[in-house]
C-alpha cells in the first residue's frame, strides 16, 4: 500500500477541459486514477508491488463536451490521430454502392439523411442499420424544427431502437444550433466540406480530429477507396462521429 500511495502520480493522467472559443467546441480527453484498494487487492494476492497490476477509473474533465450543446463542432480531439467520415444523404442515388465500399473496408460512417426520406423509406434505414452505419437527421432543406425533430428521433428508437444525437449544416446556421441544442443534439460543421474533388481536397487539408463531410454522388463512389486508403497509409484512424467525440 505504501508503494502504491508513493507511486500513484507517476501513472495518474489529469483530465483536459475542452477547447472552446466563442462559436467551437473541440472535445477535452478524459483522466485516469488509480483505484488504490482494487489495486492493493490484486497485488496482495501476489505478495510483492507491481505497477502492471494497477487498476484504473476514467474521471471527466470538468468542462465536458458532454455537457455543452450551443457551441459548433468540426473538429474531434487533434491529439488523437482519428477521423469521422460523414455523408449527406438527399436521395438514395449511390446509397448503396457508398455502403458497400465502407463495409468492405470495415469503416462506421454517419449519415445525415434528409427527414422526408428518413420517415417515408423505411428501405433507406433498414439498409444503414443492417450494415453498421450511423443514422442522423439532416433536418428539411438545411433547416431544423422542433416538432419533427421529436417525430423523428421517436420514429428511429421505434424502429432500430437509435436515437439521435447530432444535426448538421454546411457552415454556421445559429437558427440550426438554437433549435439543436434545446434538444440537446450536438450540431456539426464539417473540417472539411468535399464537392467536385474529394480526394484533391481531403489531402491538402487532412489533420487529426478531422470530420470529412461526402455527398452521396458518383465521385465520392469514385474515390472513396482511395481516400479510406490515404488515411490510413497517413497512420490515422477512421472512426465513428461518435468515438471521434469522445473524450
């Protein structure tokens, strides 16, 4: 016990609020401390101190991105060498051709699908949720309401028992951030908003923490593979909007 008490704050990680301005938010990271009694436990079992044998507890910062929901997210940790893929899905033109690249490839993207056709297509959720995908709502015409909001979420814990937890526009809306955050919905902007040329633009302007933001059209279909790739050739991690921005 003595060697633990004397130890601890070599192995202990402080927590880091989050970064903040006044429109942005990026995540902070979560702390560790050592469970001194579970640890004694455990080494007293072998009769001899063994920092292998600590036993930890994550701790949160106390300024969590949790908690805050009137700021703007685009980007996650840049500490973390991770990237969030996400798709703007209007129509179900590519649809499935953009889910059987990333299912080949074993990456979780988000999809942010246009209300009207997340309601009236139930074919269009079955087929995200039947490979792994992220479903969110885009909202009707880069706009947000309170009422479908709700129709929206309760429709989705219904039927693949999932519930919402971002909105997202193209650049700074404070009507979207406003109707999001009473939900307590996180609203994204993307990092990096590809068009004509996902691959040319994602390579000049890849960082960590990135949230790449695809339509669904013939070129990211195109160039899909070869950007997943370049990625992970550049030693980041492809994960989901949700891990991205966990602290």
């Amino acid at each position: 016990m003595k060697e633990i008490e004397k130890n601890k704050s070599l192995y202990e990680i402080e927590p880091v609020n989050v970064w903040e301005d006044d429109s942005f938010v990026i995540p902070g990271t979560n702390g560790l401390k050592i469970d001194i009694q579970n640890s004694y436990k455990l080494m007293k079992k072998y009769g001899d101190f063994n920092d292998n044998l600590f036993v930890f507890y994550e701790i949160s910062p106390i300024k969590s991105i949790n908690n805050i929901y009137d700021k703007y997210i685009s980007s996650g940790n840049k500490n973390r060498g991770e990237i969030a893929l996400i798709f703007k899905v209007k129509d179900t033109n590519y649809l499935e051709e953009i889910i059987s690249i990333l299912k080949e490839k074993e990456v979780i993207g988000t999809f942010f699908v246009d209300e009207k056709l997340l309601n009236e297509n139930k074919d269009v959720v079955k087929l995200l949720y039947l490979n792994n995908q992220k479903i969110e709502s885009l909202g009707n015409n880069n706009s947000y309401d309170v009422t479908n909001l709700e129709k929206t979420n309760a429709f989705l814990k219904g039927y693949i028992n999932n519930s919402l937890s971002f909105c997202y526009n193209d650049e700074i809306n404070n009507d979207v951030l406003q109707i999001c955050s009473k939900k307590k919905l996180h609203t994204i902007v993307p990092s990096i908003n590809t068009s004509k040329f996902p691959y040319y633009e994602i390579k000049n302007k890849l960082e960590n923490g990135s949230i790449i933001k695809f339509d669904n059209n013939y070129n990211t279909v195109f160039e899909l593979t070869y950007i997943i790739n370049y990625i992970r050739q550049n030693n980041q991690k492809i994960v989901s909007l949700e891990k991205l921005l966990e602290e």
